[in-house]
C-alpha cells in the first residue's frame, strides 16, 4: 500500500468526468453511469472519494451545484439551489441554538480568570449570532395564511 502525502490522486478520473459527464444544471446522472465511467463499483470508497473531488470541483470552476440522492447526482437549477441554500441557513441557525445551549451550560465558577473573561465573550457573541439568524428566519418565512371567512347571505338580514 502506497501512502500519498498530497492525497490520493484523483486528477485521471476527475478530468474524465469533466469531460464525458453533461454536467448542466437541471440534468441528472446516474451512480451506476459515473462508475461505469470511472471503473469502480458504486458502493466502494474511491467512488466517494471521486466523485466528492468531481462535484467540488464543479463547483469552484463552474459554480454549478449538486446533490447526491435516489442513486444520482442532481444539478441544481437556480431555484433549486435556492431552496437548498435556504434550507441549510435554516440548519446552521438550529445548530447556533445547541451551540448556545452548551456555551449557556459551562459553569463559569470553575473557569480560570482569564477563561471566564474568554467565555463571557463567547457568550454574548453566540447571542449576536443567534439574534441576526432569527431575524433572518423572520425575514425570510412564507407570509402567514390569513383565513379569510366566507359569509352567505342570511335570509334573515334581508
């Protein structure tokens, strides 16, 4: 077994993929189509290792976003790759919330000086964070349904 210090060389198979591979977004190409092409079995690492090396570098040279289910690769159209923006804002923000959590959880009582210092910081800034994403969440929902009532004539209003 080689040890590669650089990583493990992916260039071959990656140029191949940029070449043979329509990689247009609103398009789809199958696992089973990528393996062929890169001769490796669905299922193994280099595959993983591959095709993550393949899909990033579509990104940084094409800016072209992709998404990886139901055994294919899926180019993202502009609305597409909107909505998975939003939704990932959405999980950076309820992530922001368990990290304040655990920050709010240390006792601070038993932290050196220079460390309660350190984490008051820390404190007041994760509240920061967490303000802007709620506004941002606030700024950025669906417009509530407002119910509106339909009212039939009464005979009796006449």
């Amino acid at each position: 077994m080689s040890v590669y210090f650089g990583g493990i060389p992916t260039k071959r198979e990656v140029d191949l993929l940029m070449e043979q591979v329509d990689a247009t977004p609103g398009t789809t190409v199958s696992y089973e189509k990528v393996a062929r092409l890169i001769e490796v079995k669905v299922k193994s690492n280099r595959f993983l290792t591959v095709t993550n090396v393949w899909r990033r570098r579509l990104f940084r040279e094409r800016m072209i976003q992709s998404e990886a289910f139901g055994g294919a690769f899926h180019w993202l159209s502009a609305d597409q790759a909107h909505d998975v923006g939003l939704r990932d804002m959405h999980r950076v923000g309820r992530s922001t919330g368990r990290l304040r959590t655990r920050i709010e959880a240390v006792q601070t009582a038993e932290l050196s000086e220079p460390r309660r210092d350190k984490h008051h910081l820390m404190r007041r800034e994760i509240m920061a964070v967490r303000e802007a994403f709620q506004k941002s969440a606030k700024a950025l929902a669906e417009p509530k349904p407002v119910s509106s009532v339909v009212r039939l004539a009464d005979e009796s209003r006449a």
